[in-house]
C-alpha cells in the first residue's frame, strides 16, 4: 500500500421505507489492497428514524452508479486505481464487518493497527435498511490506497 489517503462519497441516497439499499460499493485494484479507515453515516430530514447499517464484504458482478473517490488531500499526480459504485445490485454478502442500529448520523473511525484490509480484487459495501419510514442518507468512506 502506498498510503494514498482518500474518501469515497455517496450522497442524497433514498432508502424506501423497510427498504435494504447498498448504498455505496468499493473495488479494490487487482494485486493491491484498501485499508479502510472509517465509515459515516448521515440522515436527512428531521424525522427520528430506525436504520440498520452494515459493512459488508461481498461478492458479484456488481452493478450500480460511478462513484468518483477524492485524494485527501487533492496533491500530487497519483492515481485512485479503486472502482466505486453507489446504489448496487448484482451482490452475494460473504461477510458482514460490522452492524449498527441507529436512530441518527453515525462515525467511526477503526483504531490504528484494526483497520478493514480489502484485499486486492475484494468488495466491500454499505448496507442500509430503513424500518418504518423513508430515509435519505450520506454514506462518507475514509481509507488509503
């Protein structure tokens, strides 16, 4: 890994009420790895809302809306080799990372030394399910490349 720090973004999302969306999808280059730094989750609108968020590893043909990730900062002439996608279909969950239940935005960040390694070629994806109301989400992802 070369220590190429950046966020991948998935904005304005709509999750249906008791609705499951994977809501953002990350690709790591084949022969390199992601090591995931953390993950947020924003809700919009000013409902109390009850979501179930998952990290996912998964598998698939995955199909769904580009994504382009940031560098962080935005210098020198690197290339972010990993492919994102944002509301996917075409996925098999293979393992689940973490799980939340939430009534409102959320951050965490992985301590140092217990960050998710995504092996080369490997998938992971962020899974929201929206019980009882519609909600609308952002769905920020921090790592390095």
């Amino acid at each position: 890994m070369s220590a190429l720090p950046f966020v991948a973004i998935a904005d304005n999302i709509a999750v249906a009420s008791n609705a499951t969306v994977i809501v953002l999808t990350g690709t790591a280059p084949a022969n390199h790895r992601l090591k995931l730094l953390g993950w947020t989750l924003t809700l919009g609108g000013v409902a109390a809302l009850d979501i179930t968020a998952r990290l996912l590893m998964v598998t698939g043909t995955l199909t769904g809306t580009a994504v382009t990730p940031q560098k962080r900062p935005n210098i020198g002439s690197e290339t972010l080799l990993s492919t994102w996608l944002n509301t996917v279909s075409g996925h098999t969950v293979s393992e689940v990372i973490s799980k939340k239940r939430l009534q409102a935005s959320f951050a965490e960040a992985f301590p140092l030394g217990q960050e998710i390694i995504v092996p080369g070629g490997g998938k992971f994806a962020v899974e929201i399910t929206s019980t009882g109301s519609a909600a609308t989400v952002c769905v920020e992802v921090l790592g390095e490349e």
